[in-house]
C-alpha cells in the first residue's frame, strides 16, 4: 500500500492512521494527540498499551506515546503531567511519499486551560512514520505577550517481550534522580541497565542514543532538545494497583522517555522545538 494517512475510529475515538512504507503503520488519537500504536514492517508491534486503558478522556490513556505538557510528573500545582492529554486536539498538515507519511495535531489555549494555567500557547505535535523509524516532533509556540516556563515530557511506552530479558544501554556516566529512592542523586556507573524491580530515574543532559537490546525486538532512541531521559517501570506492586494496567502488564512495557525536568523557558513570540526518534533495528 502507497504510504498515506486515514481517519479512524480507535477504541471508540477519533484518530489518524499513518501508513508507511513496507507496511509500517502508526496510529495517532486525537484525543491527547496520542501515538497508540506503531507496527514496523515485520508486523510488530512496538508500543506497549494497556488491554485495561481508558478511552473516554476521563483520564489519560495508558500507554502509548502520551503528550505530558505544561508539567513533568507532579513537579508543579498542575494535574501529574499537565493537562493536555485528555483534550482534543485538531488535524493539521498531512503529507506522504514514497517512503514516509507524516500528520501534525495542534492544541491551542482555551478557557478552560488558562483556568489551569494562564498562558497563551499553541502545541504542534508533528508524527513523521517511514519504514523502520518513528519521529515525533513537539513544538511549543508562546503566543501571549509574557514569557512561561514548562516542563514535559513524550512519555513513550515501548513494548518488550519480558522486561526482564532486556537491557538498555546509552546512559553510562550519566547522573539520574532516583524516584524510587527516596530522589536520590546517582551516577550511573555501570554499562548497561537491567531492570529488576520497580524503576523510577531521569537521567540528566543526556547527549547520546540509547539501545534497547532485546533480542529480535532492539530499538534505539535518541531526542533532540528535550535534555533528559526517563527510564521508568513500576514493577510488581505499583502495576498491581493501576486500575488501567493489567497485573502483569509491568513485564511487558518499559518507558525510556524524552523529558525536560527542568523549566525550560519560552519567551513572548517565541517558539521551542523537542523531538524523540524511535528506530527498529
């Protein structure tokens, strides 16, 4: 099939299928402006998402590539994550060729989101698929006459076979802030993480890629102007009392995320870029 994008209805909501070359394909929710799906050309799939997620936007999908913007985690007075991943967010560009498809979702503020947070601002979260490769570009425009700070994150779930099995490699050196230690800061010393119980960590000013060795299923991942990268799975008893996540749902899904823990600053008229690429290899 020539590469090309459709609206669908997935699990009940409106979204954009991305079809690619060689049959990659990527589904992206309107809702949140969510990638949900994205099956590379040997027919796998490489995001992991709840069989027990929530589709009516009373909370945020889990799993995916979910959109955490204006506020990291629980860092602020917001919603943990920011608020824009249970709003619609509307179509805009959509090109393909012969060896990629590409869409952009657009959110801008509205009343209700400067009850949140009284900014001005326009999102645009551009998905680019081609064969083995998936981009995601979020760029936030200030469109107010104040300068704002975030922070944020493409909080990208990625399917593996048994988290167990797999070791993640890019991150020697590098410090990380333990969440599941109490916040305790860390060097990594060691060439490679294995996960073993629950992890919690951002890894800070990280500059090069990380490889996800598993097996058959290797991805690597690299970002561009989003400074760090959270690793994140919460293992046996966290899993066990997430209504949306089945039981065992922690085995099968790691986050390796492009993240801005720190306020990144935008001023008046001005407009910042964040990208994270996902390659099959």
């Amino acid at each position: 099939m020539k590469p090309c994008i459709e609206e669908i209805e997935f699990h009940g909501i409106p979204a954009l299928r991305l079809q690619g070359p060689r049959g990659a394909s990527a589904v992206v929710s309107k809702l949140g402006a969510q990638v949900l799906s994205w099956i590379t050309p040997d027919g796998r799939e490489r995001l992991f998402l709840s069989d027990k997620a929530v589709f009516d936007g009373s909370v945020a999908i889990r799993g995916g590539i979910p959109v955490c913007w204006p506020q990291f985690s629980g860092l602020g007075d917001l919603p943990k994550h920011g608020f824009v991943r249970t709003r619609i967010w509307q179509a805009g560009a959509q090109r393909s060729g012969d060896d990629y498809a590409l869409a952009t979702l657009e959110l801008a503020d509205d009343e209700a989101t400067r009850a949140l947070w009284p900014h001005a601002f326009r999102l645009e979260l551009t998905v680019m698929l081609e064969a083995d490769r998936l981009d995601l570009e979020l760029s936030v425009t200030n469109t107010g006459g104040a300068e704002f700070a975030f922070t944020g994150a493409l909080h990208t779930y990625l399917r593996v076979v048994q988290v167990e099995d797999v070791t993640l490699e890019g991150l020697y050196g590098h410090d990380y802030r333990d969440a599941a230690n109490g916040d305790a800061v860390i060097r990594d010393s060691g060439t490679h993480i294995a996960v073993d119980a629950e992890m919690d960590r951002v890894y800070r000013r990280v500059k090069r890629p990380q490889l996800l060795q598993a097996g058959n299923l290797s991805l690597a991942t690299q970002s561009q102007g989003f400074p760090d990268v959270v690793v994140w799975n919460p293992w046996v008893d966290k899993c066990a009392a997430m209504a949306d996540m089945p039981a065992d749902g922690w085995r099968h899904m790691l986050c390796v995320e492009a993240a801005a823990e720190q306020p990144v600053v935008v001023a008046a008229g001005d407009e910042w870029y964040g990208r994270q690429t996902l390659v099959a290899v």
